[in-house]
C-alpha cells in the first residue's frame, strides 16, 4: 500500500514550491502528503522530511505552536531511524531552537541549543570555526537568561574560534598570493529557504 503513494513526488513538488516562495502551494502539498502518511501509517525518513516542510508552512502561516508540535515528531522520529547525533537531528534540533527563541521559550530553546552544540562538536571537532555560529546562539539565549557569565564565556569561544580561522585564511592566502574570503555569518536562522529534503534511500 506506502508504494502506491508517490511521497517522493511530494516532497520534491514541495520543496520546490517553496524554493520559488510559494508557501500556500508548497503547504498544501505538504498536507496532502501528511494525510496520506497518516493513512498508510509511514514511518521512514520521508516522514521526517514531510513533518520538518509541513512546521515551515505552519511557520510562514505565523503559527508557531503548530510548528514547534510538527517540528518536535520531526525530531523523534528523525532520532529512531538516523539515531540521536546524526545530522538531520541536529539540524532540526536547531531550527526547533531557533523557533523556541522566538516564541520566549528560552530554556527550551537552552536545551535544544545545547544538544545540537554537543552533536556539532563531536562531528566537526572541537576547534572548527563553523562551531562559532552555534556558540553565538548559545551565548544569545545564556545573556536571554541573564546567564552573562556563561554568555561571556561561549562569545569569547566563538571569537577565537573566528580569529584562529581568520588568521589561518590569511595565512593561507600570503603563502598563495590569493585572497580567501572570511565567513561572517552569525546569528538566528530563518526558515526561509531552508528545506529538508529527505528520501529513503
């Protein structure tokens, strides 16, 4: 029966809606594909990808609690078939973070923050400047709840992690005679284009 219902046609009709900033198409589909995940009880990574479109429909509706629910099975069930540190739980736990800021929910959003940092940390290594993003974020929420000392502590980790790799840039670059470009890319995430596209292979 789950192989007569095309959810891969789904989600890449989906996403590409959404790519083009159709969000009331994209979010149709994605419900009708939710429906009929529900119907035929699916529970592979399709679901995790269907549930993830569907929280970023219900985002761009303003509906967030409807979002952080969807977002939050995403997660379970992205943990059952991925396990708990693997790269789609991180990344969902990071926008369910992100979203958690938004709606005041700080000490949820600690928490997500926290686990999605451990998960970056073991798969990047512990010095990787792209580590610096999620040590913002963390210090962002520690300062919310007027944790500054903690906050100080995750910014000034951050901020040798981005000298440390800008110096190894230009390093690089006078040994090369080329210019790199430095990342400056900080802060809270939107949703927008920010698609999950899952297929189980």
């Amino acid at each position: 029966m789950k192989s007569q219902v095309d959810f891969q046609s789904y989600i890449d009709s989906g996403t590409q809606a959404y790519k083009m900033g159709d969000y009331a198409s994209g979010g149709k589909i994605f419900l009708a594909a939710m429906k009929d995940a529900k119907r035929v009880k699916l529970k592979d990574a399709r679901l995790v990808a269907i549930l993830y479109n569907l929280a970023l429909f219900y985002h761009q509706q303003k509906r967030s609690k409807k979002a952080e629910v969807l977002l939050e099975k995403a997660l379970e069930y992205a943990e059952s078939i991925f396990g708990k540190n693997a790269v789609p739980v991180n990344h969902i736990l990071n926008r369910l973070a992100d979203l958690q800021v938004k709606q005041r929910h700080y000490k949820r959003a600690e928490t997500s923050y926290n686990r999605s940092l451990q998960i970056e940390r073991r798969t990047l290594g512990q010095d990787n400047p792209l580590l610096a993003k999620k040590l913002m974020k963390v210090a962002w929420v520690q300062a919310l709840l007027s944790n500054y000392d903690d906050a100080e502590l995750f910014l000034k980790e951050a901020l040798e992690m981005q000298i440390n790799s800008a110096r190894a840039k230009q390093a690089y670059a006078a040994s090369h005679r080329q210019p790199l470009p430095i990342d400056a890319d900080m802060l809270l995430d939107d949703f927008a284009g920010d698609e999950i596209e899952i297929s189980n292979q």
